[in-house]
C-alpha cells in the first residue's frame, strides 16, 4: 500500500506542475494539467483486485488437482 501511496503521489506531483526537487534537480511538468484523475485510483485497484481473486482461483484449482490424484497438502502447494 506504501509503494502504491508513493507512486499516486509522485504522478499527482508531476501532473499538477508542482515543482520538487529530486537529485537536486528542479523539474516542472511541461503541460497544464489539473493532476490525476479521481477515477485513476479507483479504477486500478478494481482491476489489481480483481486480477488477484483470478490467480487466487487458478492456484487453489490446481492445488485442489492435484489433491484429488493422490497427493498431500503440502506436496500439492510446492508442485
């Protein structure tokens, strides 16, 4: 969540023209712009939670696979 913060809050600095120094170097974004969209957040972690319950359900499926031909709990998470 701290890396997600630190990155919405670096495009917001650099869409919005804010100057602030990095390596001692003064940088401006080029365009007018009113920062990021409010809609931005919101949308990528709609897709960021829904990509993870689709892994989610693709790695508890083929643990349950590999269950039901015989294997043990643990065997079946390392395979």
């Amino acid at each position: 969540a701290a890396t997600l913060g630190f990155v919405y809050g670096s495009l917001q600095i650099l869409q919005a023209g804010v100057p602030y120094r990095f390596l001692r170097l003064e940088l401006w974004a080029p365009w007018e712009a009113p920062g990021v969209s409010w809609i931005v957040p919101v949308m990528t972690f709609t897709v960021l939670a829904g990509l993870n319950t689709d892994y989610d359900v693709f790695l508890v499926s083929g643990i349950r696979k590999m269950r039901t031909q015989g294997m043990s709990s643990d065997e079946a998470i390392i395979q």
